[in-house]
C-alpha cells in the first residue's frame, strides 16, 4: 500500500517543477512585453513613443492572456511552461477538465492561494497529492507526463538570456537614441517656467547661488 | 416583528458550539479567511461621481486665485494638456475603440471575478460548517465542489437585492436633489421632512437587508431553496426574529472590536507614541522605524490569522443559530 501510495505521489508534480514550469511562463510573458517596449525604445519621435506604449497597453492589457492560458490547458492539459517540464493539468481520476473549470482555477482559483502570502501555492509541498489551493477548489491535478525537466531548465536559460539582451538593447536604445533629446526638448520648457517662477516668487535675479537646472538632463550632475 | 416567547438560541451557547467546531476544524479558517478577503474587497467605494465634479471646480478655484493674485491666466492642467495633445498624433482612431474595449473587459472582469469568487467563497465555508457541524472531515476539495451546486443562488443573492437597494438610493437622492434645487419655500420644506422621514425608512431597509443576506445563503446552502424564494423566506425570518438577530449581530460586532480593532489601535498609539518621542535621535529614531516595520508585519499576519478564525467563527454563530430556527418562521 505504502508502495503504491509512494508510486502515486511521484507521479505528481512536485513543488519546485510546478515553479519552473511557472517561472517558464512569466519569463516569457515579460520577454513578450520588454519586446513591445522595445519598439518604444526605439521610437524617434515622441509621438511614436506614445503609439507604441499605446500598443503595449493594448496588449497587455486585453483579454488574450486568459484566453490563451485557458486554451492552452483546455487543448495541451498544460500552458507551456508545463509543456516544457514535462507536467500537464488534469482532473480526478486523470480526465480532461472543462473549460469552466480551468477558467476557474486561473482566476478564482489563484486568487485563494495567494491568501495568508501566498500559502496556498506552498501547500502543494506539504499535501499527500502535491495539490495547491487552486487544485483542490475545482479537484485538479498536475501530474508528471515525462520526465523532461532539464529541456524546461535549458528553456527558461534561453529565455532568461533573450530577455536579458532585449532589456539591455532597448536601454542603450533608449538612452543612446534621438528618443532623449525629444523627451529633453519636451520637459526643458516645463523645468524652465518653473524656474522663472520660482525667480519671481524668490525676487531674486541670476546669481551664484541660483544652481536650478536648465533641463532635466542636468540633474544627473547635481 | 413577531419573536417567539421562548428564545431559540441563547448567545452563549451559540458561541460555546461554534468556538468547538471552529477549533476542531482549522480547515473552516481558509475558507474564513477566503470569505473576509471577499467582503473586504468588494467594500470599496468608487467616487467616480465625487471625482468628477471635483476637477472642475479645482480648475475654476485656481483661475479665480490666479486673478485675484494679479498672477497670467492659464491653469497648469491646461498647459500640459496643450503640450501633451500633439503627442497623440499618430494614434489611430480605432485604437481607442480597442482601448476602451479594453477597459470595459477589465471592468466587467474584475467585477465578475469578485461576484463569483465572494459567492463561491461564502458557499465552501457554509458548506464546511456543515459538514464539521455533521461531524464529518471538512476538506476545501469537499467544501468547494459542494459550493459549486449553490454558486448561482449565491451570486443571485449577493447581486441583485444590493443592486436594487443601491438603484432605489440613487433615484431617492436624484428625485431629493432635483426637487429641493426646483422648489422653495414650503414645497421644499416638506420636500426635505419627506427625505428625512425616507432615509429613516431607508436605514431600516438597510438593516433589515443585512440580516436577511445572512440567512439566506443559508436557506441556499442547507435548505437547498433556489435564490429568490430563499431570500423571500429570509426576509421573512428576519421581520420575526429581528431583535434577537440585531442583538446577535451587535454582539459580533462588539467582540470583532475587541478581537481586531483593539490590537490594532494600540498598536498604533503605542507606534505613533515611540515615533514622536524618539524623533530626532539620530540613533535610536531608525531603530525605532525599523521595529515598527517588524512589528506591522507581525501585527498583519497575526490580525490575518485572527479575522480568519473570526469570520469562521462569526459564520459558524450564525449557521448554529439558522438551524435553532429552521422550519418554524419561513412560512
């Protein structure tokens, strides 16, 4: 009996796969929106600027993320991030769970692990069928398809290493690019009118001791 | 308001039951905690209306101080809107249809997302209280997929009667301002008599739907009645047992003070108190702020644990009490 239990618990996923499995996910979700923002990073103009941000906001913000994750685990039995380490998402007794049900467990579902600081996700270490919160309100498993981990580790390297160039490219994008000097030309006026204000305000004319900056860039040399 | 000769439930008794099943079943305080993080989100005003009455008047108001200051004349809203206008130039005019698209998803999202998620969260814990009070395990896998029978009942519940309050508020406060603003004199005055007497009513209404949308979920979850006439028979239960119910309530109340708001009070004096006092030593005054950031956390995660066994507890009362009662007022 003790054997079979032992059998059964190993074919459930346990903790830290579930955490590569999801780290695999938000990386690539990140890598999708430093890529958007790369485009504005890349911007010329300032009303460029505000088209892409527009368009990151647009995507971000709209409902393909549920529907892809829900379609993913509906299709697949698992987002792939699970794919990748080799574990899948499936009801009692090893079924297909419904749609209703996965929508569930993404939002509802979630939010009730997160209470008392997420304990919900860390109960999967301590629960006799490795179920999280979420698992447990809609009777999911995650269980182990193939043990093929090591692809998920090498993914989420090569994920991790994608991102990490994306975001240095669109930092030197943005601060080696005309994108400055617009946004320096933008904010300068502001800065300036406020200066003459503060001036009228003060009474006080040029002097010595007047070291407000003329742009926003000089306030790095203060 | 008929009640009874007998009393139904002594408060004591309740208390002592519920505090047995509460201890014996920790399992009652996820769900606690579950149904607590529902009630407190969902209890946030959104002054949209406030708001946007405010910026106008903050705009005039500084016109009306920049004149009289001798001072030139634009205000700063106005001059970063002109100077941010051009940047949305090359914004297609179809991206702000996908744009508010968005918005209204997000809105009708969350607002979905927290109907069913308190629904869902109200039901797994009634029906845990069942079944610790039947003796048997309580379990979140038992608890939930019970609650999912009664998930549409109880957004029916949790929705509609609020909706329809908050509907009869705002047409009140609508046809009270329009006519108090078109009328003088004796008209207005009984206007404003007549609007004292109806928020008079109103309050009661308030009470009274309270303490209905306590035994109702609980006519869904133990009586299996569909949502309607589970809220009717509440009202009903509430009209014939509506001071030893206020009287449960107050009690509750009462001891959440004492359970969650004093702590949290003297926490906060004796912070503020030590803040002030050592403000100004160089040493001891980063010390001091470092202790309180330990001791808010302590506090946070302690009160959690505490209104999760609290709101378990306050459940468990109040089912105890509903099954003391079943049957005998509802028709």
């Amino acid at each position: 009996m003790n054997q079979d239990n032992n059998e059964k618990v190993q074919d459930k996923a346990h903790f830290f796969l579930r955490v590569l499995a999801s780290t695999i996910d938000s990386v690539t979700l990140f890598l999708v929106m430093v890529w958007l923002l790369s485009f504005a990073a890349a911007s010329k103009t300032l009303p460029e600027l505000v088209y892409w941000l527009f368009v990151f906001v647009l995507v971000m913000y709209s409902p393909i993320w549920l529907i892809y994750a829900t379609s993913f685990i509906y299709y697949f039995g698992a987002t792939p991030g699970k794919l990748l380490s080799g574990i899948k998402i499936v009801g009692e007794n090893g079924k297909k769970l419904s749609v209703k049900r996965i929508l569930f467990r993404q939002t509802v579902g979630y939010l009730f692990s997160m209470l008392f600081l997420g304990l919900g996700y860390f109960a999967v270490l301590k629960d006799a069928k490795r179920q999280a919160w979420h698992d447990k309100a809609i009777g999911s498993e995650v269980i182990v398809v193939r043990p093929i981990w090591p692809i998920g580790l090498l993914a989420l390297i090569a994920t991790g290493t994608l991102l990490f160039f994306v975001v240095s490219s669109s930092v030197t994008n943005a601060l080696s690019g005309p994108l400055k000097g617009e946004i320096e030309k933008f904010i300068t006026p502001f800065v300036k009118e406020n200066r003459e204000n503060y001036k009228e305000d003060t009474n006080s004319p040029d002097s010595e001791e007047d070291d407000l900056p003329n742009s926003v860039y000089d306030l790095k040399q203060i | 308001m008929e009640e009874n000769q007998q009393p139904d439930w002594t408060i004591g008794t309740l208390y002592e039951k519920a505090w047995q099943i509460v201890k014996k079943n920790k399992v009652l305080w996820i769900l606690g905690m579950a149904v607590a993080s529902a009630t407190s989100s969902g209890s946030g005003n959104i002054n949209l209306p406030g708001e946007m009455f405010q910026q106008p008047e903050t705009t005039q108001k500084s016109t009306e101080a920049a004149n009289v200051l001798g001072a030139a004349a634009s205000s700063p809203f106005q001059e970063i809107l002109n100077a941010t206008s051009p940047l949305f130039a090359n914004i297609p005019p179809y991206f702000y249809i996908f744009f508010g698209l968005n918005m209204l998803f997000l809105l009708v999202y969350v607002i979905v997302l927290f109907v069913v998620y308190k629904a869902w969260a109200d039901g797994s814990l009634l029906h845990g209280i069942e079944l610790a009070k039947e003796g048997k395990s309580v379990s979140i896998r038992e608890s939930s997929e019970r609650a999912f029978g009664s998930l549409k009942s109880l957004i029916w519940l949790n929705t509609i009667p609020g909706l329809v309050f908050t509907i009869v508020i705002l047409l009140f406060f609508g046809i009270f301002a329009f006519t108090v603003l078109k009328t003088d004199g004796i008209v207005r005055l009984i206007t404003v008599i007549a609007s004292a007497i109806f928020m008079i009513g109103l309050l009661v209404s308030a009470i009274l739907l309270s303490i209905t949308q306590i035994w109702a979920p609980r006519q869904v979850v133990i009586d299996k009645k569909p949502a309607k006439k589970a809220f009717l028979d509440a009202f009903t239960i509430t009209l014939r047992k509506f001071w030893a119910s206020v009287l449960l309530g107050i009690v509750n109340m009462v001891l959440s003070f004492f359970l969650i708001g004093v702590p949290v009070l003297l926490f906060f004096g004796v912070f503020i108190f030590l803040g002030f006092a050592t403000n100004g030593n160089t040493v001891i005054f980063p010390l001091t702020i470092g202790l309180i950031a330990i001791a808010m956390f302590t506090l946070i995660i302690g009160l959690s644990v505490v209104i999760a066994a609290f709101t378990s507890f306050k459940g468990t009362v109040w089912s105890l009490a509903y099954h003391a009662i079943r049957g005998k007022y509802d028709k």
